[in-house]
C-alpha cells in the first residue's frame, strides 16, 4: 500500500497541468489589473486633483518578481501615492492599493482595495473611516472595513470567483478615488492642518 496521500498522487500525475494552471493564473490576474489601471487613467486627465489633495496613477502595476514563488506570494497591484497640500507642495500621506492578491484571512484571492497611511500620519485611516462612513454609507461595499491594528481601511474586498467582473471592479476603484479627493477636511484633520486658518 502506497504511502503517499491522494493529493501526492494527484500532484505527481498532473504536475504539468498544475504548473500550466498557475501560469494562467497569474498571467490573467496581471492582465485583469492592468484593464483596471487602464481604465481609471483614460476617465480623466492627470494629475487627478483638487485645490488639496492629488493622486498620482502609476503607468504601470506591480507583480511578484519571483515566478518560482508560492502562489499565495503573486499579486497583480496598482499602487496610488495620496497627497495633501500643505503650503505649496502636495506631501505623500498615503498610499492607496488596489489589485489582486492572496487574503490571509479568506485563505483565497481577492479584488482588494485599501488606504494605506504614510508612518507619520497614523491618524488618517480614523478620519478617513469616519468620512467613508458619514459619505458613501450603504452604497459602500459590504466588504469594508477599519483595520485598527494595522492602521489601514480596506474600502473593498471580493473574491476572485465568477462574480468578480472588470464592471465591479472598476466602478470600485472610480468610488474609491473619487471619495479621496473630497476628503480634504479629513486629510488636513489628520495632518494637524486646520483649512480656515491656512487659507485665511
């Protein structure tokens, strides 16, 4: 009696088909991201901003450089640097994510998009919360959620399974910039400026 399990077997019977598999894998979730990435840049001309806040869209997404890696290690991600106007100069204090990759706490992949604040304004993702909250509400993604431990709000997170369209995901990301760039009032309560007093 063999002493291997059945998924040994299974592996050492289709090895070939599962390496293919994975190659597919990663290269459509590439391709997935970058249609979104696409997208958002033809929707309007950059810099996208406001007379106080700008987000800069990358040209380009980022991936797992390790093709021999585990599979949970792939992603196919944009990464949007948020900045705020203090004085002359728009100062990175974020960063906002959006793409495919592994959920730790799902065990699965996922369309996910997040706000990430720069280390030295911690306070942003407790504002920006409570923004997200009093301004999209219901029509926010059911998905969303403040990660107080990590200091980051996840404004989307759906699996990667058949419900999962070029449609929902774009129209995520559109929401989700769109909201950044009002939410001035919050960003400069973070950052410890107060806007009457500085326009004054």
């Amino acid at each position: 009696m063999s002493m291997l399990s059945e998924v040994s077997h299974l592996i050492g019977q289709r090895a070939g088909d599962l390496e293919k598999a994975q190659e597919i894998f990663i290269s459509e979730i590439r391709a997935f991201t970058t249609g979104i990435l696409g997208g958002i840049r033809r929707l309007r001309s950059e810099p996208w901003t406001t007379p106080r806040v700008r987000i800069d869209i990358p040209r380009d997404i980022e991936t797992e450089s390790k093709s021999s890696g585990y599979l949970r290690n792939q992603f196919a991600s944009a990464r949007c640097n948020l900045r705020f106007k203090r004085g002359t100069n728009y100062q990175v204090v974020g960063e906002i994510r959006f793409g495919i990759e592994f959920d730790e706490t799902s065990d699965s992949f996922s369309w996910q998009i997040s706000l990430v604040p720069a280390a030295r304004f911690r306070r942003i993702d407790d504002t920006v919360w409570a923004h997200w909250r009093a301004t999209i509400g219901s029509n926010a993604p059911s998905s969303a959620a403040h990660h107080d431990k990590t200091n980051t709000v996840r404004f989307a997170l759906r699996p990667v399974n058949q419900d999962l369209t070029p449609e929902i995901a774009f129209n995520d990301s559109k929401l989700v910039l769109e909201f950044m760039l009002t939410a001035d009032v919050p960003l400069a309560d973070a950052v410890g400026l107060d806007l009457p007093d500085e326009e004054a």
